[in-house]
C-alpha cells in the first residue's frame, strides 16, 4: 500500500514540476490573471463553469473570490454556473451541451469572463459556453490538460497542464492554478492582505 502512495505522489510531483518548468504554460496563466483583474476593474463579473470534479473546481474559484481566500477582505463578482434548478430545467428543455450557454445568453454581458474548465478540451457544453460568450464579448479563460482541442481556438487564454493519461493529476494542477488566479488577483486588490 505504501509503494502505491509513494507512486501517486511521485507522479503528482512530475506533473507539477513539468508545469513549473513550462513557460508558455506560466504565461499563460498570467494573462489569464491579467484577464480576470481588468474584468473585475472594469465592473465585470467572473463566471466559471466545468463538469463534474471541474464543476466542483468551478464553484471552489468562486466562492473563494466572493468570500475569502486567505484574509479578510470585501467580496469579488464572481459565480459558478451550477444551479441544479437551471441545469435541470435547460438539460430537460434543451439538452446539456446548452447549459452553461443558456445561463452566460441570461446573465453575462461584455466586458465579462468565462473560465472553462474541461480536462479534455472537448467537453461540448464547455464549447458552446464558449461559442455563447465570445457572440457576447465576454473573454474567455479556458483550462484543459490537452493541447489542441477543440476548446483551444475559442479561448482568449488556454491555460494547458498536461498531467498525464488520466483526469486526476490535469484537476489537480486545475486547482493549483485556480488558486494562483485568486492569489493574482486579490495582490492586486488587496495588497495589503499579503
């Protein structure tokens, strides 16, 4: 048993430094930063949207950024898309590649930022989220652990951290980098919180 943890931390451990080690991956993830401060300077709200662990990744982003990171501060606009009365009603009137694009075509206006999150890259609800908020000017932040997918020409910003064979180790650098992104963005507003 303890070889078999030894071995995911191990392979945990790869994956981060390979993500470490790549500059067009840390590039990446600064203007996707940048991305998120000039929307919420502007007056703009974050909106974040994934399926299933993603989905969970989605609503942990912003709930750390409309209550609190690390200290005390006032809340930041963001939302995860993942109301079960909406995802019920749009999947059962439309299907459920449209239930994050119905909720952005609801809410979401220019000048604000969709972060996708879709370890595949090719997740379709994700793509029409996509599709949806681009027709609306609302930037979009795309993180995936798949270079070339689908979801790559529809991002403004395409944070790629490959993990390996398996969604698990892509979520688990998903979550490093949300947090990086709260961490980014409540410098810049809160300096005085670090």
């Amino acid at each position: 048993m303890k070889s078999h943890i030894h071995a995911s931390l191990s392979e945990a451990k790869t994956a981060l430094d390979n993500l470490l080690a790549n500059p067009d991956a840390l590039g990446s993830i600064e203007a996707a930063g940048a991305t998120i401060i000039a929307a919420l300077e502007a007056g703009g709200r974050v909106f974040s949207c994934g399926n299933g662990g993603s989905m969970c990744d989605a609503m942990h982003f912003a709930e750390e950024l409309t209550g609190r990171y690390r200290n005390n501060r006032r809340g930041m606009a963001a939302i995860a898309i993942s109301d079960p009365s909406h995802i019920s009603c749009v999947g059962n009137d439309y299907g459920y590649d449209e239930i994050f694009a119905r909720y952005l075509e609801s809410h979401a206006r220019a000048g604000d930022v969709l972060l996708g999150l879709s370890t595949s890259g090719n997740s379709r609800n994700i793509i029409r989220a996509a599709e949806t908020a681009r027709e609306l000017g609302v930037k979009v932040i795309i993180l995936t652990g798949r270079a070339g997918s689908k979801l790559e020409p529809l991002a403004d910003v395409y944070v790629n951290t490959p993990g390996g064979q398996y969604a698990d180790r892509v979520q688990e650098l998903h979550i490093k980098v949300l947090h990086i992104l709260i961490e980014l963005t409540e410098r810049h507003f809160f300096p005085e919180n670090y």
